[in-house]
C-alpha cells in the first residue's frame, strides 16, 4: 500500500480566477468531489491539489479561496500582487504547481470544460504523454458570434503558419518537465496556445463538449478577445508584415508603370490637367504607407516590450498545506 502512494502523481489542477466569486464554490465543490474520488480509487497521489490563482480580483474572490484553503486539504492558492491577465495568471500558477506536481492540469474557474476528461489526462500521462490537448468538440453553448469569430481565429492563425491545436484553448495537461521547459521561454507576450505545441515531447489530444458558465460573466469581451487574437498571431506569425511588403512591392510597380504612361502621354502632348488622378494616388500610396509602418511599428513595439524583460507577475501569498502520509514520511 505504502509502495502504491509513493508511485502515484501527485496532480495539480491549475485555475486562474479573475473576480469569479459566483463561480468558485461551486467550482470548488465539483473539484474535491473529483478529487476525493481520483484519490479513493488510488489514481492519484493524496498529495494532489487545485491551485486557485486569484489575478488581482476585486470582488471576494481571494477570501473565498482563504477559507476554502483553511477548511479543504485539496486546496491550495495563489494571490498575485495585481491583475495580469489570464495568460500570465495561468504561468505563474503553473510555474508554483511544477513545484511540487508531477502532472499539471489547468481549466478555467467557471467549469466551462469538462472535468470528467481529467480522468482521461490522468491515464494519458501513465501511458506516458507529456501533454494532453484538451479539444472542443461542439461549441452549442457559445452564441453564434463566438462560435463565428473562434472558427475564423483558429483557422487564420493555422494559415498564418502559427501553431495552434484547432479548437483548443487551455484546458490541457502538461507533465513537471514540460512546465520546466515552458520557464525556459522568456517572452512577455505570452501566448501560451502557441508556445506549448513549440516545446514537443510525446502529445495527444482528447475531445469534449463545452459547456455553458457555471456562474459569473465571461471576463472576455470582445475587446480582450480581439487583443488577443492580435497578439497571437503577431507574437507567432511574421506573414502580416510579409503580406504588406508583397502588397508594397506590387505597389511600386504599378506607380511605376504608371509614371511610365503619364510620360508617354505627356511626350505625346496632350496632358491633362491630372488632379483627379494625382489626388487619388496621393491618397491610396498614403494609406498603404500608413498601414505599413504601422505594421512596422507593432513588431517594433514588440521588440521593446521584449527587450526590457520585465518580470510577468509578482506573487502576494502563495497558501499551500502538505499533507504527511505514512510513505512520505518513511
Ligand atoms: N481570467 C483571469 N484574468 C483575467 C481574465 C480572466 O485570470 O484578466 C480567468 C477567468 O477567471 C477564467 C479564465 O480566465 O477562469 C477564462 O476567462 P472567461 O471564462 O471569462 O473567458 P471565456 O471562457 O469567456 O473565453
Ligand atoms: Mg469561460
């Protein structure tokens, strides 16, 4: 029995939180339910936990993940000093889970995922896979907007040549050396649908359907959504700035061309008055230039953000109990 504990994963499921006080006790319910029963049925280790990471809410969220912590072995949390985002919210909660899992899981905090596929997560990392891709199968519950513009943004950003895994957000399974790897990438525009197919190893993916909130609001709107679709597919893909080198290429051949015709028609004496003409290339030659030093710029942007390496997150107080077996002891 002693031998079994010991050879068991310690599993730890990391949830960003970001003002979700509605969401979390049931959240936190249907977890230790799972959790208690993986444990029971010698899965997992008793040493497993669900990481709250609470980025910077200003409800009572944090106090919420207190008294759970106090009250429920399973629980551990992290507060960070601010609100950072869900990407960044979701590294720093890996990056505390890796050091003490050997299997890290992570969901959002509104149950939108499946948790029955943390069994599947489970068995795929004792058949020895180091990531497990969480895919949606349907999307049901989304409005037809959202459905609309994440088909469209998985499928632009596979075209552009980004690595993604169609329909997978990040719900997904990753071992300690994976997360260890994932530390080692430094960049600040985090993306991590796209960094984590990068890092390699042994992968798979499972399937589900996804289901609707289980309280709460979504904390996306279209604003942070399009952001991040920018983001995605600027920190990954350099085809924007390709396209726009292309479309100036073919521009300035055509303006050549052009001041060739207006030469021949000028050699052969009879030139009008252009200003219609001239106003309309002074205008359309000004918008593509304008688009693409703006392009530029992005990529500029980016290398400055990069170039300072400033730090992603800070944490405030990390809540984590250990429970003592009889093997760990030993
Ligand atoms: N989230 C976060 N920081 C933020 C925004 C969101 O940690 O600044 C968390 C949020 O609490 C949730 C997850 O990220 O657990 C996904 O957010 P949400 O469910 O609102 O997004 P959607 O599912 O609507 O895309
Ligand atoms: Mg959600």
């Amino acid at each position: 029995m002693r031998g079994d504990e010991a050879d068991l994963p310690i599993v730890s499921i990391v949830m960003p939180c970001y003002n979700e006080e509605e969401a979390l006790p049931e959240t936190v319910r249907q977890m230790t339910a799972l959790l208690e029963r993986l444990v029971r049925e010698k899965k997992v280790s008793e040493q497993s936990k669900m990481l709250l990471v609470d980025d910077g809410s200003r409800d009572k969220t944090w106090s919420l993940i207190d008294s759970f912590h106090r009250s429920n072995r399973f629980v551990s949390g992290l507060k960070l000093s601010r609100n950072v985002g869900h990407q960044r919210a979701l590294l720093a909660g890996l990056l505390t889970a890796k050091e003490y899992a050997d299997c890290i899981i992570s969901i959002d905090a509104d149950l939108q995922d499946d948790i029955t596929v943390i069994d599947q997560f489970i068995e795929k990392y004792k058949q020895g896979y180091e990531v497990v891709y969480g895919v949606r199968n349907k999307r049901t519950t989304d409005t037809m907007f959202k459905k609309f513009s994440a088909q469209f943004f998985y499928k632009l950003m596979i075209k552009l040549g980004v690595n993604v895994v169609y329909n997978h957000a990040d719900y997904r399974m990753m071992s300690k050396k994976v997360v260890n790897k994932l530390e080692e990438y430094q960049e600040v525009n985090l993306f991590l649908r796209g960094i984590i197919p990068t890092i390699g190893f042994k992968s798979d993916s499972v399937y589900y359907d996804r289901l609707e909130r289980t309280a709460g609001e979504s904390k996306y709107p279209l604003k942070k959504m399009l952001i991040f679709a920018w983001e995605g597919i600027t920190s990954f893909s350099v085809s924007p700035i390709r396209a726009v080198s292309v479309v100036g290429f073919f521009m300035s051949v055509m303006s050549l061309l052009f001041a060739f015709y207006v030469f021949v028609r000028h050699l052969q004496g009879n030139t009008v008055s252009g200003w219609s003409s001239l106003i309309l290339s002074i205008w359309f030659i000004g918008g593509i230039q304008l688009l693409c030093i703006g392009l530029i710029g992005e990529y500029i942007g980016k290398i400055y953000i990069e170039t300072k390496k400033r730090p992603k997150y800070f944490v405030e107080t990390e809540l984590h109990n250990v429970v003592v077996t009889e093997a760990k002891t030993q």
